[in-house]
C-alpha cells in the first residue's frame, strides 16, 4: 500500500486580494512541490469591516476552493441548508480567520456527513474537521486547527476540546490534529543520558520584549521564562497523540522565524517550531516520515513554513480497552480485509 502524505500550513493572511499575485503563486507553488493527499490550511482572512456579514463565508469558500483547483485538490463537502457554501472550512464567528481542509480526491476520499466545523467558544479561531478513507479499513479523523495566539490558558483548554473531539469510548480515534499551534510542543526524547528532554529547547530563555506573557508561564517574568507547554501536554499525555517530528526522531528544524524584520507582522519570537503535526496513538505506529519543506517558493509563500508527514495506512493499528478500562493498541494491523 502507498504512503499517504498529510502536509499543514498557516498562509500568512490569504485574501481575496491575493489571487494571481506573486505570494499567492507562492504559496499555489509550495503545495504543489509537496503533492499532499490531505492539507490542513490556516489564515484565510476576510476584511470583516469591508464585508457583509452575510457574505464572509462565501467569499472565503470561493478562495479555499480557487487555491484547492490550482493545486490539484478539492475541499468541496457537499452544500447543505446547515453548510450552504459546501466547504470544508471553520472560523470563529468574531474573526473571519479560517481554517480549511482540502484534499486530492484521488488518493483519498472524504467520508460522507464527516466535516465539521467549530467555532466560539471553543476556539479563537476556527476549527476543521472531516473523516477521510484512505484505505485502512476504518475513517481517519484530521482536524485543521489554529491556537489562541495570545493566552496560553486559553490554549490549554482549546486542547481539552480537541482531545474531547478525538474522544471515543476506550480509548482515541485515529487520526491527526495538525496545525499552527501558536505554541512550543511539550514533546520528549531521549536525552543521550538515560534521561529525558524536551525536543524544542527552551526559546524565551534571554528575551525582554513586550509579548513574553503570551508564551511563557505565568508569573516567570523575569525569572526562569519557561515556555507554557500546557497546550500539547495535555493532547501528547500517555502517548494519546504523539508529535510527529520527535517521535520519528528528525533533526529539529523552525517552522517559523525566516521572514526578516520589517516584513509582515513585527516577530520578536525568532526561530521556533509552533506548527505540529500531531499523530494520535493508533495512527503512531504507521508514521514513517516528517519534515519542515523549505523551498524557494515555501520561504516565500509564508512566515511558516509548510510541514509534512507521511505514514502507511496498513500499519495503523486498532485501540481497545480491557475489562479496567485501560486501554492499548492491537498488535495486528486494520489493513484492508484485516478484522480488528
């Protein structure tokens, strides 16, 4: 069975006003180089006090779709009178920021009444979902998912959401939670000592800018300036999901801080790595490659670069729980004709 490539990236503010300019070839560039099966896509973003309120979703479906057609995939759900535009895509009702999922609808299919959206109050921006067969004989939940850029407390109970969606009875479902995490991983490997570490170091360690409580634990000011990892540990807890990069053990690459000052938004962060593909535990055992795209065109598309996994669908395996509710993964593969 082929590999299924699951790629993610934050836009960088993708207007309508974009189309046909050079970023916008930019970023139609960087996604084609990287041929993904399912995207998870941030920042679309409509001018709410230049755009009806009636009319912001149609526009940003319009763009979802015009960027999925020049790529080579779809993210056409089916327009229903709840979803009326027909798009795999979620934004908070008070920011017109989107997320999206689009998808190549040769490689993989969309499960039928599968998408959904979330919004307020769940999360600050929003959130999207939708179940994909891809083949390994039970649906694929991938959620596109943008953090609070701003309180960290607000990130930690966006992840108990999320853990909440990817909930079922005994256990996680399988599938990916991938996105602009506005946030450091809490995720560990070996230290080369018999010990443990955290696979993103410590970045605020020196800083003294005015953003610091927006990343750093609170109170620390001043004093140790440990970044908040709240958020991803509560999802990478007991190994419910795992961090795609530092599970795989790949080199650590930023997925942020390559736009100079002066272009875009001011970024006193510098480099860091706050976009995250993250596997749940059935999903784990079939990652078999992870990695930052920095081409040309990705550098320039976005102050985040695109990432991207790819995993085996025949290695996905299936979760029970045993008569104390505790739960594990069958040793066998739900593969195609495998019963779990």
């Amino acid at each position: 069975m082929r590999t299924i490539r699951l790629a993610n990236l934050n836009a960088y503010k993708l207007t309508p006003a974009t189309r046909g300019t050079s970023s916008w070839n930019a970023r139609a560039t960087a996604i084609q180089e990287i041929a993904p099966d399912i995207l998870a896509l941030q920042e679309v973003v409509i001018d709410e006090s230049a755009t009806r309120r009636e009319s912001r979703e149609r526009q940003a479906a319009e763009l979802i779709q015009d960027l999925a057609e020049q790529c080579g995939l779809t993210s056409q759900v089916g327009a229903t009178d709840g979803y009326p535009h027909g798009t795999a895509m979620a934004a908070n009702w008070h920011r017109t920021w989107f997320t999206a999922l689009l998808w190549n609808p040769n490689t993989v299919q969309l499960v039928d009444n599968s998408y959904r959206p979330y919004g307020a109050p769940d999360f600050w921006h929003g959130c999207a979902t939708a179940h994909f067969d891809v083949g390994a004989g039970q649906p694929l939940l991938v959620a596109s998912y943008h953090g609070d850029p701003f309180r960290p407390d607000f990130r930690a109970n966006e992840a108990l959401r999320l853990k909440g969606i990817f909930r079922q009875t005994g256990g996680v479902k399988p599938g990916f939670c991938v996105g602009d995490f506005n946030s450091i991983s809490a995720a560990e490997v070996d230290d080369g000592n018999g010990g443990r570490r955290y696979y993103d170091d410590e970045p605020y360690l020196d800083m003294r800018h005015d953003d610091l409580e927006f990343q750093i634990q609170a109170g620390s000011i001043g004093g140790e300036q440990l970044a908040d990892r709240r958020q991803t540990e509560v999802l990478l807890r007991k190994g419910y999901m795992v961090d795609a990069a530092a599970h795989l053990g790949v080199p650590w690459r930023p997925t942020v801080g390559h736009w100079e000052d002066g272009r875009g938004d001011p970024d006193p962060w510098g480099v860091r790595r706050i976009d995250l593909i993250l596997a749940t535990r059935s999903v784990a055992p079939a990652l078999t490659g992870y990695k930052a795209h920095k081409s040309a065109a990705a550098k320039e598309a976005a102050d985040h670069l695109p990432v991207y996994a790819e995993f085996d669908p025949s290695k996905i395996v299936r979760e029970f729980a045993n008569s104390e509710g505790r739960t594990g993964v069958n040793s066998r593969n739900i593969g195609p004709g495998v019963q779990g």
